[in-house]
C-alpha cells in the first residue's frame, strides 16, 4: 500500500497546504526511511506511534491483513483530538472502533492508484465522532492527489469496484486495444499512446460535457460504420456483462476482507 502512502505525500506537498515540516512517515527499514527522506525531504519514523505521537492527521497506508497488528502498535498513544484515516478495502467504522477504541475519529476512504498521476478518485466516510468540519479538512488534503467524493458507508465497498480496483480493468481494455493496432502493423509504444490517449480524452468527455457515456457512444457509431461494427462485436461477446460481473465480483471480494 506505500504505493498510495507515497503517491498521497507527494500531491499533499505539491498542494503547499502542508509544508514538509508537517509531514512524518513509519517504514520498517532502513532502506525504505532513506528511500523516503531522499525523495520526499520528511521526517521518518521506525515505529508507527512515533507517527501517531507527531500527526493529527494520521493515514494508515498499511494492506488490510497488517491492520489489526497496526492498531494494536498505536491503539494506546492515539488523542483524542486525533483523526485516523483508513484506506483499507472491508474495514468497516464499527471494526475499526472496536479495535482503536469507540472514542476514536476514524475517515474510512478507499483510494486508487491514479493517484500517483494526481488523478486519483477517493470515496469517503466518517463515524459519528467526526465533524463535518474535520471531514472537510482531511477531503481537501486528498484533493490535492484527484477527486474525493463523501459517500454513505454501505457504498464504500463499491467505491472499490468502480474507482478503486477498476484501473485493472481500464489497462486491460488499453493493452487489448494497443495489442489489436500492433497486429494491423502499428509499433507497440506508438499503439499504447494511441489507446490511452482514447481513454483519456472520452474519460474527459464524460466528466466535462454532464452527457450520458450511452449518447457519447452514439455520436461516434455512423449509420453503417466502422464503429457500430466495433461495437457490435464488443456486445457479442458480452464486453458489458464481464464489465459488470467483474465488478460485482471485485465489491463482494471487498466485503469479505
């Protein structure tokens, strides 16, 4: 996960709304603290309290199988003024509580890796003890690496279908479309261009004309053309439902972890 941890301080810096002074990361080697500190200029830290003894904000960038050994390392040294921010996919506000304590302001958030290009998508949800103020606070700090949005929390775990996991999907879709073009004689790094520049401005297109991704569609399939001929096979052979199943698939996987 220090792929997000990583991507998320360079946007926070880039942002200035914190300054490097404020900013302190854990990593369990030494290789990664130097790592960190030469390209991100923080303060490191070898134990996770000595984070939760510095921040007020504090992000837990750890996979969800390390969580439970995370909060019991930190469960004692947490303010309670303090707001702690999960990003970790079926840690439900009630299972966090439980294990920090029921006095805790927890963020629970969902991130992708787009992020890394500071063009992430992040869902958000609080608990009770949380102010709209705070959330506000801790929403503009992810805004400084793409969107955030505040969802209820019974739609977190398909936050990660559609944002969180679906980049997968979206490189696979660039990869067969590059793979396609390189089998019609175009060079492979001029076919990867050519596709993800595809995706980039119809992803574009969705977000800056309000149009529905159906009547986009429309205006590029001509009465008896190429791409209504593209698009008829893309439905034969069911693009929409493995779409859809896989999603559906990816959110259950959530809720399970």
């Amino acid at each position: 996960m220090w792929k997000y941890g990583n991507s998320m301080i360079k946007g926070i810096l880039d942002s200035k709304n914190v300054s490097a002074e404020d900013i302190i990361a854990s990593a369990k080697t030494d290789k990664t603290r130097e790592k960190i500190q030469k390209e991100l200029k923080i303060a490191v830290a070898a134990h996770n309290w000595e984070v939760v003894d510095f921040a007020d904000v504090v992000f837990l960038a750890v996979k969800p199988q390390y969580y439970e050994e995370v909060i019991a390392e930190i469960k004692g040294d947490i303010r309670e003024n303090q707001i702690i921010v999960t990003i970790a996919p079926g840690k439900t506000l009630a299972w966090l509580a439980e294990k920090m304590g029921a006095n805790v302001k927890i963020i629970r958030t969902m991130p992708n890796t787009p992020a890394m290009v500071k063009e992430g998508m992040m869902g958000m949800c609080k608990n009770d003890l949380v102010t709209d103020e705070e959330l506000q606070q801790v929403k503009t700090i992810c805004e400084s690496f793409g969107k955030a949005e505040v969802v209820p929390e019974s739609l977190i775990d398909v936050v990660v279908g559609v944002s969180g996991s679906s980049p997968a999907y979206v490189f696979m879709f660039i990869e067969a479309m590059a793979d396609a073009a390189v089998a019609d004689g175009m060079p492979r790094a001029q076919a990867y261009k050519f596709a993800a520049q595809s995706v980039l401005g119809s992803a574009k297109m969705v977000l800056e004309t309000g149009k529905h991704p159906g009547e986009l569609k429309d205006m590029v399939c001509s009465p008896g053309g190429t791409t209504i001929e593209a698009v008829r096979i893309l439905e034969e052979k069911g693009m929409r439902s493995a779409v859809i199943e896989a999603s559906k698939a990816c959110v259950k996987k959530g809720r399970e972890m």
